[in-house]
C-alpha cells in the first residue's frame, strides 16, 4: 500500500528529528541548568535545577520518539501504536512544562511542538487505520 508507506516514511522522519532535537535540548538542558532559563521559574516546584527536566527530555522524550521512528522504518508490528504514544508523550511534556513553568508565559516553541505533536498523532492514526485495512487486525 503506497500511502502507508509514503506516510511511515515522513513519520519515521519527523520521530528522528524530533528525537535528535529532544537529546540536543536534554543535553544542554543539563550542561547549562536551564538553557538560559532562571532558576526562579522553578521556585514553587518539585525541581530545585533543570537536571530532572533534561534527563526526562533526554532519556523519555528523545528514547520513545526515536524508538518509534525506528520501528517504523524497520516495519515493526506495533510501529504506529508506538508513534502515538510518542506523540501524547510530547503533548504531556508540552501541557506539564506550560503548568510548572508558569512564570515562562507563552513561547512560540510551545506552538511548534504543540503542531508537531498533533501532525504525529494524525499520522499514527491514519497508519493505524491503514493498517487495520491491510491486515485486518483490530
């Protein structure tokens, strides 16, 4: 089936780089306590530095959205399924970095993830679905 593949292969594409943004930013997250962010953002949290915050992207975000990338381009059973979750687990990020960060305000980083989030979650969706056709699996 031709969209299914046209359409795992743009995903598989958009996890990877997602992926690699996520371990760059998780990384410098933790070399530089915050990329620039003040400490005070933090006050009233659970957090006392940023190491926490950037394991989390580094280690969860980065590790789910490439794992995902790389079953698709591998054709793994579950690969859409696990495109979604990767996709819900930027949204989690997103919505918990928007409520604990309060003192941030709006970025228009937040409006990028937030669409790239959603275009992951229609993709895996229409995956699933063609899927579905394809095998009759439910």
């Amino acid at each position: 089936m031709k969209a299914y593949k046209v359409i795992s292969i743009l995903l598989a594409i958009l996890l990877l780089l997602t992926s690699v943004v996520s371990i760059i930013s998780g990384i410098v997250m933790i070399a530089t306590n915050g990329m620039g962010m003040p400490l005070s953002w933090l006050e009233g949290t659970a957090f006392k530095s940023y190491m926490i915050p950037g394991l989390i992207l580094l280690i969860i975000i980065a590790g789910v959205t490439m794992l995902a990338g790389i079953m698709l381009l591998m054709k793994k059973k579950y690969a859409p399924e696990t495109a979604a979750i990767s996709g819900f687990g930027l949204l989690i990020w997103l919505f918990t970095e928007m409520y604990v960060l309060t003192k941030m305000g709006s970025h228009f980083l937040h409006a990028i993830i937030f669409t790239e989030a959603l275009v992951i979650l229609i993709a895996a969706i229409i995956l699933f679905r063609l899927s579905i056709r394809k095998t009759g699996r439910v």
